[in-house]
C-alpha cells in the first residue's frame, strides 16, 4: 500500500485550507511564496523552484508521547525511507535547504535520510548538525548557525534568530535537554538520544512574502524586535510563558496570516491528523482576542495556502 500519495492527501486537504481561507485577499494579491504542512512542525515553502523545508518528519513512528506515562525515552529511531521516497520519486517533495530548529526526534530524525538525497544545506546549532553527521549526513551540506545570521539564496533568504523551547510541567522544565559537540561518533540510536540541543526560529522570506516559524511554545522577545513576517507559524502551548500569544502579536505587529503548527499528535500516521489534547481550539481563541485582523490559518495533513 502506498503511505504517501492519497487522493485525501493531494486534494482533500487543499480544500480544507481554502475553505478556512476563505476571507483572504484574491489570489491575484497573493505572493509566489506557497507553504504546505507536513505535519508537526514540518513545513514546506516553496519560492519559484525553489524548496526550504523546516523540521521535516514524515516517518512519525509510535512513541506514546500523547498517553498518559509520556514518550518512552527507550524508542528506537526508525526512518521510513520508502515513504520518503515515495514522495521525493514522484517529484512531490524536494529541499534546497532543511532549517532544523531543535535536535528532539520529532524534528530531526528524517533530516539526515532527507539531505542525503536531495543535497539540501543543512542549518542548525552545532549540537544539532553533530546529531545529523552521527545519522549519515554528508559533512559538506552542513552549515552551522547560533542565531543572528541573514543569508541571502537565489530567489529567497533565511534569518536565523535565537529561540526557546517550550517548557512543561510544573518545574518549566524542557524534555531531553542537553548539547553535544560535532562529532559522528555515538550514533543515536534511541529517542532519548536525540536532544534539544538550543533552539533556532527562521524567518524565510521570497516571492514578495516572508514567513516566521517557532518550533517550541516559546521564544526571545529581543531577537523578534522590528520584524513584521505576513505569516507566522505558531505552536499551541507557551502555558508557562508570560502572555505568550497577545505579547508576541504585539512584537510582531499582529500578522496577516497566524497558521497553527505543531498541534498534532505525531504518533498517527502521516495523513491522519488529530488534535489530542484541543489545543488548536485554544490557540484560535488567543489569536482572536490579541489580533482580531489576524487570520487563523488550520491545515490538513499535505494542505497549502498561498500567502
């Protein structure tokens, strides 16, 4: 059976993303800028021919994260390379660059399999390229950064900004923390292997729109000072933030276009995408009071929206 291309995947999707856009600008306003939602935190954005992805994860093996007892650290890493395959064969999905914005299995562990065939950069901190080496990355397509970098491609640039991860519990505390240095030796192998490792937000821009992604439910307010993206990709979450969303907008400028990510529970399938726990529900009612102009963007697993 073929895990990758559904005809709920192709088209259902994308009419859900049009129904809840339905209130944006005509398509004649919008940008060449398109994004589309890999699940997770996996996002896609094309500009012209050319592709970024951002923590792409499309393998989603079982992990309990969403039982009660939590993920088990002792999980194996797996790749399915068939399904990746599946899609990069077909023409579906390809990368010139792959942003990871933290080193958890959730968002790294398809990175290495990904570069390898596509030749895509990798960026990330030093701990995460470490992790990406140790899985099978080619050295030559990893670029470090610590955040603060603006680099400029063909068609599109990407600006690094130093991030936070979400923090839980009542300790605040973040899951599988730590860092290690570059090094291919001490192959992960389990998901507790994987750590945060610091943690990078992107702005990519091109195609006459940019877009911001936070991979965690939080962030540094002094690195996002005079930055105005058209679309923000926010996680729910931030619960031990200080006035996470209405504080963020704010230093944003309130965006065109708020698109929940990270809302899913990761332990489905690719193409199966289920809240487990509302957040969605919630995080539409924060935009709604601290930026009413703002639209709420929700994404079926493969949908895309112009910006």
């Amino acid at each position: 059976m073929d895990k990758g291309l559904s005809r709920r995947g192709l088209f259902g999707a994308g009419a859900a993303a049009a129904a809840i856009l339905a209130g944006a600008p005509p398509a004649a306003a919008r940008s060449a800028m398109t994004l589309r939602w890999w699940g997770n935190n996996g996002w896609e954005i094309r500009v012209g021919a050319k592709t970024i992805l951002v923590d792409p994860w499309l393998t989603r093996f079982k992990t309990g994260t969403y039982t009660p007892a939590g993920a088990d650290p002792r999980t194996p890493l797996s790749v399915d390379r068939a399904l990746i395959d599946g899609y990069l064969d077909r023409g579906f999905l390809r990368a010139d660059h792959i942003l990871v914005t933290h080193g958890h299995y959730d968002h790294l562990t398809d990175v290495p399999y990904l570069a390898e065939r596509t030749g895509a950069t990798v960026i990330g901190t030093e701990t995460h390229l470490s992790l990406v080496a140790a899985l099978g990355a080619p050295d030559d397509q990893l670029a470090i950064a610590t955040g603060g970098e603006d680099l400029t491609f063909d068609g599109y640039s990407i600006r690094v900004l130093r991030s936070l991860h979400s923090a839980t519990g009542t300790r605040a505390q973040v899951a599988f923390p730590g860092t290690r240095p570059l090094s291919r030796r001490d192959r992960p192998r389990v998901i507790s292997d994987l750590v945060e490792g610091g943690t990078l937000a992107y702005v990519v821009s091109g195609g006459g729109a940019s877009v911001l992604d936070f991979g965690g439910a939080n962030y540094v307010e002094s690195e996002l000072a005079g930055l105005r993206p058209d679309v923000l990709l926010l996680p729910p979450g931030g619960a031990k933030v200080t006035d996470y969303v209405p504080r963020l907008l704010r230093t944003l400028g309130n965006p065109r276009w708020v698109a929940a990510t990270h809302w899913d529970d990761f332990d489905l399938p690719l193409g199966q995408a289920h809240d487990p726990n509302g957040g969605v529900a919630v995080l539409r009612k924060a935009v709604a009071a601290a930026s009413p102009g703002s639209e709420f963007v929700v994404l079926d697993h493969l949908g895309s929206f112009t910006p």
